[in-house]
C-alpha cells in the first residue's frame, strides 16, 4: 500500500524518504501500532493480548503478518533518538516502578506492602473539626465586583427535538463578492527568519525578565471583541457548537433515568458531572456571545441521533471532538490575539469533556499524542445536519457544508471484536451519529468484566481485540452534493468547482495529513486500507481515537496551520472511530 504522509516540526525543513520497517507492536492504549508504510493484515482471532505486566513485541505465531514492500512516504520529520521495536511497559518494584531504558530510577520511597485495616475505617461522618471563616456571598446586581449575568439560565428550559418539517425562508452561506475559487499558494514567509544559534538574547529587553517579541505585549489595554470577518463568522459557529453541546448535555439526564444510567455502569455521581459539563457550557456560550456582540445567535432546536445512554455517550464523545478540533483549527488565525487567549481557556475545558466522555464508553481516554485542528467548514458540516432550526433572524455562517463520508464497517465501540462490526452498525446516516448499543448480549462488551474486553466505563480501557489497525480495509460511500442540511434545512451541501473526481483518502490526525489511494467500486462507493504512519519513527501511530477522513481528488503537501487549503479540493468528508 503505497500513502504519503505529511508530518509537520515547528521550523526544521522537509525530509523526503522511506522509512524503515520497525517491529509491529502493541502499546498501552490498545491501538495496534504498525510499520509506516507497510500493510497488516486483519487480526481474526484477538492474537493481540491484553497487557500483562510484560512488554509487548511481534507475535510469534504469524498472527501479524509481515510487510512484503515498504511504501514510499514523503514527511517533514522532527528529529530524535533511534526507532524502538518495542514498547516498555511498567513493571512493579518495592520502591516504586520502572521501565524499560530508564535506569538509576530506584530510591527509598514508602513501600506500598502495608496491610490495611479496613476494621478501622470511617463509619460516621459529620462536623468533627472547625476552621476559621466568616460569612462571605458574592456580589450581585450592581454591587462592586458583581459577574456578568449569564445569557440565560443554567437549566434550558422546554425545547423541541426532531428532524426540520417546514420550508426553508433562506438558501444557502452567508456570502459577498468572491475574489477567486481557491487561495493561491505562497512562498515561506519572508519575515518568518528568526533562528537563535547560540541560546542568548538577541535584542534588548523593554523591562527586566521580558523577552523582545510576542503579539499583544506592549501595554495596550486589551480588547476583548472579534476584529474582522474571519474572527465573526468563527466565533459565531463556536457558539453555535456550544449551544448544542449545552443542550444535548441537558437532554441527556432529562430523556434517561437514573435507572438507565445505572444499566449503563453510571452513578448518579457521573450524572451531576454531565450536568456540571452543561453548566460549563453556559459560561462558554455567555462568553462568546460577549466578544460577538449582539448579533450572536441563540440557542436552536435539534435532532438528536441517540436512544439508550451508551449512544448518548458515544455522539457526545464525537460532538465533543469535532468541536475542540474545531477550535484548535482556526484559533491561531484569528486578528484579535485577546479573543483567541479566552477561546483558549474555554476549549481547554472542553478537551476534559471529550476525554471524560470516552473514559464513560469504555475507550482509552486519550490514545494520540497530539490533538487534530480542522478547518470551520469541516467542524460545520459535521455539526449543521443535528440543528433542527434556529429562530427567525438567527445569524447565518459562511462557512461550507460538504457531502457526508460514511465509513461502512465503522468499528463498533460496543463489541468485544470490533471486527464484527457489520455494515452501517451506526443510528442513522449522519457523519458523527453513533455507533448502535442494541446488538445482542453474548457480542456486547458493555457488561463484560474481563481484562481487555470490556467497555464499561473507567479511567482507561485497554481492547485485546483493537477497534482498528493499520492495513485494515475501509470501505466508504458518500452522498452526492446537493442536500439540504442544517437549521430549518436552509445550507446545501456544495463541492468546489475545481475539485475533480475523488482518488485520495485524507487522514487528518494529530499533526498529520496522511493520504492513501482511494479504490473506487461504484460512482460514490470504494475502499482504502488503513494507513501505518508514525509521528515520530518508533512513537505512536498517527491513525487513533476519534479522527477525520476526506475524499480528495489531490494529494497536495499540507500541514497543521494550513489545512484549509485542502477545502477546494475535499469531496466528501467524515468521522472515524479508529481507537
């Protein structure tokens, strides 16, 4: 299989060659981890084992088979040590733990080996120790120091979910006069010169312990507002992401009892943390209403893909994904470096969700070393086709809806062998609808309690049998441009003019855009084999977690901080549950 990866380091030059064929190993986070460039095979009987305690290596048994040609890749590569066949796992000692490579690690530490008395714990609880306090309540109203009202209530009130029935008023993105089809590529930037040789200072400081340089560093009093159209029309589609994270959150705990989510391996405990989750939301929402002005758009009506708690879960868990990335795409482009600081604090926040929401479905929390930025008009069309409709009036994006990708054998989050995922084991067919939670008892991991087997909820999870690997087969279809999304199914979906027919399958993931052939089988159907490219030569696999694919009809060198030049040439676009 033959694919072309891309993987940017901050400032070191392009290196254009093959690279060597590392043993195929496992490591901590379930994700068969394969040679870059080279295919394995389909793992049918969970050869794959859980960890042990034992450092994981090649299985013997051919289970993993071995490459017969290594694929030619094209990346910008960071330097480091030397690749690694294998990855240490941590192995228990009296002082503590140790792992593999790392020597001279011991030291006295306490010895865990003390028996606990468990006849001596706490029985009654109750107010056995005072401290020092005064009665202290935050300002309100117009008391000095009172917050900023919230823009509305921390509990929505009643709103309508399903699909959109009535006739659109609008057609169509927002837009004005158009200077061309796509954004001309350009040299380096000729200011961007800045090499430090020798680890001193190269200008004189403006005060003490403040290096010359930075954006927003020279005492201006700072502005919290968007400063052009591009900062406006992004932040208006995050606060379009909060809002429906704000509610679906909500809806949620409304729609499920606690009954259900104790069926689910979920305590009340985990309830009032979704609900905390909502509340946050209305801070972000508040917040981003604020630096828009009061053309921000209210909260809308929606369609939800879900029907059992396990689903719940997974859509929030892939909601929650595309919204970060989403953030993380567009924010070091924005004018207004102040609007970019808050945005940043907020997002933050919203990475704990997604990570807290996989630990809930039973996946490893966080299997990638670095978090993926899309572009606004992917983030957009995978969020517009779950709004319902807005209210009359309600400020329009400009961003691109493309076609929906739908990966056929998307791995089943809920089965023990996600290679018995058969065809379109989603709810519906939208990109981030779930995968579905009703399949028979003996093929569910949800209530399994075996090591490597299970999905209930837990800090991590670690899966014998992976969700994916590299050299598995993909196979999509996609829907033609054309289709009415959105609120009151006022956008269409829309290609390029300039894209040509789809021969690319795009992974963006972690810092990378990978790309493999696309073999078509029909006019809007065909199949990939899942790529094997690393970040760095013996690290982790770039192909994890929840990530992005998009048809192409070119393989043109692209990096983190310019994806969206890819728009111009995307077909179809989706969301895969690789790990």
């Amino acid at each position: 299989m033959k694919f072309k990866s891309f993987i940017t380091s901050a400032l070191l030059a392009a290196v254009c060659n093959a690279v060597p064929a590392p043993v195929v190993t496992q490591i901590s986070d379930g994700q068969i981890q394969a040679p870059t460039g080279n295919v394995v095979t389909q793992i049918p009987d969970g050869q794959i084992q859980a960890p042990t305690g034992e450092v994981v290596t090649q299985i013997s048994d051919g289970q993993i088979q071995a490459p017969t040609s290594v694929a030619s890749s094209k990346a910008s590569v960071a330097t480091g040590g030397a690749a690694q066949g294998i990855y240490a796992s941590q192995a228990s000692s009296e002082y503590g733990s140790q792992v593999g490579f790392y020597t001279g690690a011991d030291a006295p530490y306490k010895s865990n080996d003390a028996s606990i008395n468990l006849s001596e714990l706490a029985t009654s609880f109750g107010l056995n120790s005072a401290v020092n306090a005064i009665h202290t309540a935050a300002p309100t109203g117009t008391e000095s120091g009172a917050a900023a009202p919230l823009r509305s209530s921390l509990v929505t009130g009643s709103t309508t979910h399903g699909p959109f029935s009535g006739v659109p008023t609008t057609i169509g993105a927002v837009t004005t006069v158009t200077l061309g089809l796509t954004v001309p590529t350009l040299p380096l930037n000729p200011t961007a010169t800045y090499y430090n040789t020798d680890g001193k200072l190269t200008k004189p400081e403006p005060a003490p312990y403040t290096p010359a340089g930075g954006l927003g560093t020279n005492g201006s009093l700072p502005r919290y507002m968007v400063e052009s159209d591009f900062d406006y029309e992004s932040i208006t589609l995050g606060l379009y992401q909060e809002w429906i994270e704000l509610d679906t959150f909500n809806n949620g705990l409304a729609t499920f009892t606690e009954e259900d989510f104790a069926a689910a391996g979920l305590s009340n405990e985990d309830r009032e943390l979704i609900r905390f989750m909502a509340q946050q939301e209305e801070g972000h929402a508040t917040l981003l209403t604020n630096m828009l002005g009061h053309t921000a758009p209210p909260q809308c009506t929606y369609n939800y893909p879900y029907t059992t708690v396990r689903e719940f879960l997974d859509f929030n868990q892939k909601l929650t994904r595309f919204g970060e990335s989403g953030v993380w795409g567009f924010i070091n482009h924005l004018d207004s470096r102040e609007v970019g600081q808050l945005l940043a604090q907020s997002i933050a926040t919203e990475a704990r969700q997604q990570m807290a929401f996989r630990q809930m479905s039973g996946l490893f929390p966080m299997p990638v070393y670095f978090e993926t930025g899309i572009p606004q008009s992917w983030s957009w069309t995978f969020l517009a086709p779950y709004i319902s409709s807005c209210p009359a009036n309600t400020t329009r994006l400009a961003w691109q809806n493309f076609p929906a990708l739908h990966i056929v054998n998307q791995p089943n989050i809920n089965r023990w062998s996600a290679n018995d995922t058969g065809a379109n084991e989603v709810t519906g067919e939208r990109a981030a609808d779930p995968s579905i939670s009703t399949i028979p008892v003996e093929e569910s991991c949800e209530n399994l309690n075996v090591t490597g087997y299970s999905c209930g909820p837990a800090i991590s999870r670690n899966r014998s049998e992976p969700l994916s690997f590299a050299g598995k087969q993909v196979n999509f279809t996609w829907d033609a441009p054309g289709l009415a999304v959105g609120p009151n199914n006022s956008y269409t979906t829309s290609v390029n003019p300039v894209a040509g027919e789809p021969m690319f399958v795009a992974w963006a993931a972690q810092l990378n855009l990978t790309y493999t052939p696309l073999i078509k089988t029909s006019p809007n159907s065909g199949y990939t084999y899942q790529p094997a490219a690393q970040n760095y030569q013996g690290g982790e696999g770039i192909v994890n977690g929840t990530m992005f694919v998009a048809l192409t009809d070119t393989d043109m060198f692209l990096t983190p901080f310019n994806l969206s030049m890819i728009n111009p040439h995307v077909i179809a676009l989706g969301l895969y549950q690789a790990g």
